[in-house]
C-alpha cells in the first residue's frame, strides 16, 4: 500500500456494511465475548478475549485481528467479511498480508452513543502492536476522548467545529446534534482515517487540513470542541497526536486566546487541556491568565495535578519506545521541567462561552478530582444555566422567592467530647454532580433544612434570627454567600 489508507470510499462503505453484517458491533461483541469479558477490552485487558476467540467463527476472527491486534489466516478473514477482498483491504492500508497470514494495520472497531453505532478506523496502539509509533500515527478511541465527548453539552446547533479531529470520534458525536461538521487537523494520515470514520458510519464532515484556527479563518461557530495535542515538553514533535511543537503549554494558550473570535455569540467551546504550573499552591494560575482578555464566560476544572516523574512517565509508556531510548527521553523531559521552573502539570476541561451580551459574568478555576464527579455535558449546561440565573438576580430578589433543596446527603464529622459527639464539621453533597458540595455551620444547616419550597427566603431567615436571638438584616447579609453557592452548585433551587 502506498499514499493514504482508507483513500476508496467504495472499499471503505462495503468494508463497513461487511462488519455490520457479521455481528461485528458493541452489542453483537458483548454478546459473542459475554460481559465481563467485553467490558475487559474495552477497559484495554486483552488476554480474558484470547481464549474467547480461540475458534473459527466468523466474528471471533474479526475481532482478534481488528480489535486483540493478532494475525490470522488470509481465508478466515476473507470468509468474515464476504464481498470484500482481504487484498483489497490490503491496498487501502487496512490490513498486511504476509503470504497466507493477515495481521492489521488500522484499528478499526464499533462504537456507540445514544444517537446511534458507527465505526472508528484508527492505528493500532502500542499495547497492539510491536515496535515505535510512527510520528503522524493516529490516536483511537481513548480516556481523553471519551471524557470530552461526555463533557461537550448537547445542544442542536447550526455550525459545530471539531478542532484537532484525530479519528473523528468527537465529529460523530456532534453530527447527531449539528447540521454542519467541520473537522481540521495537522495530520494527513488523520483526516484520511476521519474521513473513513465518516463514510462507515453515514456521515458527512467538511473536512480541512491545518493548525489550530488557520482552517476556518474568519468563520464562526456556534460549538467547537477540542482534544489538542496538549502534552507538555519543550516544543519538539515526535508525535503528531500529541506533541504541539510549541514550547511548554503555548499551543493551549494560543487556541484559548482565539476561540472568541471563532465564536457566534452564545456560542461554546469544550476543550481539553494541560497547563504548566510553577507553584503548586497557585495551580489555577496559568488558567486564570489564558482566560483574562478573552471577554469568555468560563467553567475551568482541573481534575488531575500531576507530578514531573509521574506526568513523564504516563507519555514514555504511550509510545512504546524501547527502554533506552525511553531513560534518555525522560532524562531530557525532566531536564526541561526543571528548566522551566516546571513543579506539576494540571490536567482538566475548559467549558467557556461567548455572552450574546458582550459581558462576563463569571470565570471559575477549580479543582475537582473525586470518583463519579467528572464534568458532562448536563452538568456543565446546568452550571451555566445557574450562574445566569444568580448574576440576573440580585440578594434582595432572592430573599423574596421560595426556594427548595435538591435531594442531597449531609455528611457529619464529630469528636467525642464532655457531653457527648461533638459536630466538627458538616458538608451537603448533591450526589453526582462535580463539585456539588458546601460546607454548613449551624445556622445554614438549619436554613437549608427549612427550605421546601413553601415559604419565602427572607421569612425563613427571620425566623432564624428569632430563634438564635440575632438581627434578621445581619443574618440575612451573612447567609446569602451560602445561599448564592448552595444555588451555583445545585443544592437549591427556585421552587416558585
């Protein structure tokens, strides 16, 4: 095979059809490998499906070779996937055919969402296959992927952008709620695979070559999202997916301080990105900065802090370089951080929005890394919705609606004291939202038990003041931060 896989679409629509047709999609492997074993491959645990597909059935041979990565012979795969020539594949950079035995080249594999199955054409990764990855190989369906396309907020929109497409995977997820896709990359190989992604599963992307903005220039969108190539080093690029060739965390910065402009008013962008952090006690410094003159509304959440030794190493495995050659990256790799003043790396998702008015309302930096509190699209949506609602209203406004509490949990800790446990500390959570959490003294304890919905903000403080012989004005002014956050993090809300 010579030029770019995947180049006839004819080949690539049969291929596709081919693998419907024999069971080859997320249902139809959980069922032929049995659910704790497909939920394994799909966690990156190979070994359970070996023994699986260990016999001659069509969909076990399809799956060893395109999703285990192992070689079979040429006339099982051909008797898989009839109507479609193992030499054919060959020539459109599939597979390699090496006398009577196949072994793939691409990564091809079903993947579903709630709007629908398609199929994704990638590289094989470096768990599948021996040796180095090529500099322009092409990243599949991973942890970084599925946590953007989870964390973009779904609406129906006009004109979407998927800057850095990779594969295609978030491509196919905006074009079940955007009339137009339009889908760049730097990476030639990539847009021939994305557009591979596309025809297997029906759908039809503007696909352009360049970096960053440079594709759209002068065009607007109402959603762009991005999974870039954020990986932090010196500015070398060794790999296209994830090395920028931009210097520490520049490439991010600059596609920060551009979205504005490539955005319709009330627009939004979804980014994933890493930040260079000089002083751990400031991690949300460079966030802050990239965020400053943008004129963006901001939701900026960091969900992993990570160490030099520990942020190194997660990218020297990914490539499946030989030891040697993996020390002397990282020596260098850490030589620069040292150099740069480098201390720890932050790892998160930047949701920012263009207001329609031209006004910032808010732009928060936090940091929230608990289990089952990542940010989707639901969340960030609601979170915007709310910080809307408390800058059209002011303390005074509050004050007079009844307001309600969501169904939450309220955690205690208490010590043992003189006459009994003594409450050291108390936290209502909102289960299952990211950072749905605030601390309660006692009064706002008793403020958030009271509110049901029935009776107005400022009576129930009244009332409190009555009870703790306070001002009701005084206990008012000190409640409404507790009350503005309880509302911002979804713990309150208005009932009438």
């Amino acid at each position: 095979m010579t030029g770019l896989p995947c180049a006839d679409a004819a080949v690539v629509e049969r291929f596709a059809g081919a693998l419907r047709a024999a069971g080859f999609t997320t249902a139809g492997i959980e069922e032929h490998l049995g659910g704790e074993v497909s939920a394994a491959l799909t966690g990156g645990v190979l070994w359970p499906a070996t023994a699986v597909v260990a016999d001659d059935r069509a969909l076990s041979a399809l799956i060893a070779v395109f999703l285990l990565g192992q070689q079979r012979p040429v006339a099982a795969l051909a008797a898989a996937l009839p109507g479609v020539g193992v030499d054919e594949l060959a020539a459109q950079g599939v597979v390699d055919v090496d006398g009577e035995s196949v072994s793939p080249v691409l990564d091809v594999r079903p993947y579903a969402d709630d709007a629908g199955e398609y199929v994704v054409f990638a590289d094989q990764d470096a768990g599948r296959r021996s040796g180095t990855l090529a500099a322009d190989h092409v990243l599949g369906i991973g942890a970084a992927s599925i946590s953007l396309a989870r964390a973009v907020i779904r609406r129906p929109v006009q004109r979407a952008l998927d800057l850095g497409t990779g594969c295609g995977v978030q491509a196919l997820h905006l074009g079940a709620h955007c009339a137009e896709v339009v889908a760049t990359d730097t990476n030639e190989r990539a847009l021939a695979l994305a557009a591979a992604t596309a025809r297997a599963s029906g759908q039809s992307w503007d696909l352009r070559r360049g970096s960053l903005f440079a594709p759209v220039a002068g065009e607007r969108f109402d959603l762009i999202v991005s999974n870039p190539p954020f990986v932090i080093g010196s500015g070398s690029q060794d790999y296209i997916y994830r090395d920028s060739g931009v210097r520490a965390d520049g490439l991010c910065a600059q596609l920060i301080a551009e979205v504005p402009a490539h955005l319709n008013p009330g627009g939004i962008a979804t980014v994933l990105a890493n930040w260079v952090v000089t002083d751990r006690d400031d991690w949300a410094a460079r966030p802050r900065q990239w965020l400053e003159h943008t004129g963006l509304d901001a939701w900026v959440v960091q969900r992993e802090l990570a160490d030099p030794v520990s942020y190194v190493s997660l990218w020297l495995a990914d490539a499946g370089e030989s030891p040697a050659r993996s020390a002397q990256r990282g020596r260098e790799w850490l030589e620069f951080f040292d150099a740069a003043g480098i201390v720890a790396v932050g790892m998160g998702v930047l949701t920012v929005r263009r207001p329609v008015d031209g006004r910032v309302r808010f732009q928060i930096v936090e940091e929230i890394t608990g289990a089952g509190e990542e940010v989707t699209g639901a969340e960030a949506q609601a979170f915007f919705d709310r910080q809307d609602f408390l800058a059209a209203h002011t303390d005074g406004d509050l004050l007079a609606m009844s307001l309600a509490t969501m169904p939450v949990i309220l955690d205690e800790q208490s010590l043992p004291g003189d006459t009994g446990w003594q409450c050291i500390s108390s936290v209502v959570r909102r289960p299952g939202g990211p950072g749905a959490a605030i601390a309660l003294d006692e009064v706002s304890r008793a403020l958030l038990a009271g509110c049901r919905g029935q009776v107005p903000l400022g009576d129930l403080i009244a009332l409190l003041a009555v009870h703790h012989g306070v001002d009701a004005d005084a206990l008012g002014q000190a409640a409404m931060p507790v009350v503005r956050e309880a509302i911002a993090r979804g713990i309150l809300y208005r009932a009438v």
